[in-house]
C-alpha cells in the first residue's frame, strides 16, 4: 500500500476553500516518555493534502480541495483537556499557548474537522464512535481523578467490577490498578465525570460521522488492520473525545449554513505492536483525506440543489 504523499509549507498561502484540521496527540504519561499518538500526529505539522472525490461538480471545477493540517499535543491531564478543548471549539478557535512556533493563525469561523489521537494496548486501529460523560476513576498524568459529579441514572461509577467493560479493563491493566481510584465498596465511590458545565448534554454523544462506513472504505483502500469500537474506555481519550463531542453542538448554530466542526477520535497501538509510527502516521492522512472529501461532496451537493432552486 503506497503511503499517501503530502506537501509541508512553514507559512502556506491556503486557498480560500482549504479544508482547516486540527489533529490532537497525548503528552508523555506512564511508562511513554514520547506519547505514541504524538509521535504519529507531530509529522503532520503544516501538512498539506489534498481529498480524492467523484462528482460532476468536483471535476468541473479541477476536482481537488487542499487540506491544511494543524497538530497539538494535549497533556494527559483532565483539567488540561477542559482548559484547552473548548477554546478549540470557539469561533474562533483560541489555541494553547503550548502550540507549536510554526502553527497557523486558526480559522475565522471554526476547524472543519478536529480529529483527535490516543495510545491503547497492542493490537489494531480503533475508530471510536462514542464519548461518554460519566465513569472517570482513573488518574491522570499528574496524579489526579477527574472531578466528582452528580450521579446519573448511567452513572458508571456504580458498576461491580464484573460489569466493567472489555475496553476499560484493558485500559486498567495497561496504565496499572494502582491508578484506579478505589476505597472499599465500590458502590459508594462518588460520581467522576463531566459537571455542571455539560449538565444540558446526554450520557453518551455519538459522532456525526458515518465511522461504519468509513472504516469499511479504509479496509478496501488496503488499511486492514482496523475495527470500529463503542467503548473508548473511561480514560482521557474517552474524556477529551466526549468534551469535543459535547463543544463542537454547544458552538453549532442552527440558523448558519456552514456545517458544525466534525469530532473523531482514533486509538493507535504502541510503536511496532504491530503498526509502525509511519502506519499510524500515514492511516491519520487517509482518515483525513475520506473525511475532508465526504465534507466537499456535501457542499457540493449542497451548492447544486441551492442553484435549482433559483
């Protein structure tokens, strides 16, 4: 499988209808001194594609659109990920101050699509389809637990153990129980999750992005080693997933034509477990690639059926 080739400019002159995204890797934590979701986003800085789509309209009009990519690194921290994410969102978006020297101004409005990037334990690609608000018992980089929230009636904290998913199970035993809040009976640890800030959003929030598909596209596109999942694992990746989730609908605006920010978020292997960085690397760009020309089909379709109409 050729990887997909991609053009780097220190300070690109974009044209107007270039795709903007903004593809999100974890800091160091545990025993990874260089997060693997880093070292797999960071080769994407500046990183210029372009989408690959079929229509009449698209070959009318030379076919391609340029996609200019933008990478940060989010410390595995809960209290980072509510400090950062939602500035993300913002129209503008407000980037961190621990952004990269050479990144570009961020759009006006907003990021077309903001993909975000974790580690789990050894095996495929994991294109996660949901965020979930509540369940967070976990420490996180610095030692912390996320905070403590009213309960729900899908409270997760108030699972035995035996109820526990695969998912975080694996993510327990990857990152050790000895960072896993405990306290005697489990029934009695407090809720821990998202707070008053998310209270108007539903338990679990389902990106808009069609991952069955997307995924299936990959496979014959000569990606296999990846599968899709419906339980990111009640750590930060669940976390920041579901805080982007939860941003990209509080900033959407009903009456506006542009389409709200797109959320998606991926889990890589360990280096070489059995992908390599450059696999991982070169999966980001064709996920890219797929989601960006979906977007450019949709305004096509868009802008034609706005003509008839005049």
């Amino acid at each position: 499988m050729p990887a997909i080739p991609e053009d780097h400019q220190a300070q690109p002159e974009l044209p107007p209808n270039t795709f903007r995204v903004l593809v999100t890797g974890f800091g160091a934590f545990s025993h990874y001194e260089e997060n693997p979701s880093w070292l797999a986003v960071k080769p994407l800085q500046n990183a210029i594609l372009t989408t690959d789509v079929q229509s009449d309209k698209t070959a009318a009009a030379g076919g391609r659109r340029a996609i200019h990519i933008t990478t940060l690194q989010i410390p595995v921290v809960y209290e980072s990920v509510l400090e950062t994410v939602p500035g993300l969102h913002a129209r503008p978006p407000i980037l961190p101050e621990s952004a990269l020297p050479d990144t570009l101004p961020p759009p006006h409005t907003s990021y077309d699509f903001m993909f975000h990037i974790g580690v789990a334990g050894r095996g495929p690609l994991r294109m996660e389809r949901v965020g979930h608000k509540l369940g967070y018992h976990m420490k996180d980089a610095s030692g912390k637990l996320a905070s403590v929230t009213r309960s729900s009636p899908k409270d997760f904290s108030r699972r035995d153990m035996h109820e526990v998913t695969a998912a975080e199970n694996a993510e327990r035993e990857r990152l050790g129980m000895d960072i896993v809040e405990t306290g005697g009976d489990s029934i009695a640890r407090p809720t821990r999750g998202f707070g008053s800030a998310y209270e108007t959003f539903s338990d679990e929030i389902t990106t808009d992005i069609d991952v069955t598909r997307l995924v299936q596209d990959l496979r014959r596109s000569g990606v296999e080693q990846i599968y899709t999942s419906m339980d990111a694992g009640h750590y930060l990746c669940d976390f920041i997933y579901y805080c982007s989730l939860a941003e990209a609908k509080r900033t959407s605006n009903p009456y506006e034509k542009r389409r709200n920010t797109q959320v998606l978020f991926l889990h890589c292997p360990p280096v070489n477990q059995p992908l390599s960085t450059e696999e991982v690397t070169d999966a980001i760009k064709r996920i890219i690639i797929w989601v960006c020309g979906e977007q450019q089909l949709d305004d096509d379709r868009e802008e034609a059926s706005g003509g008839a109409g005049n």
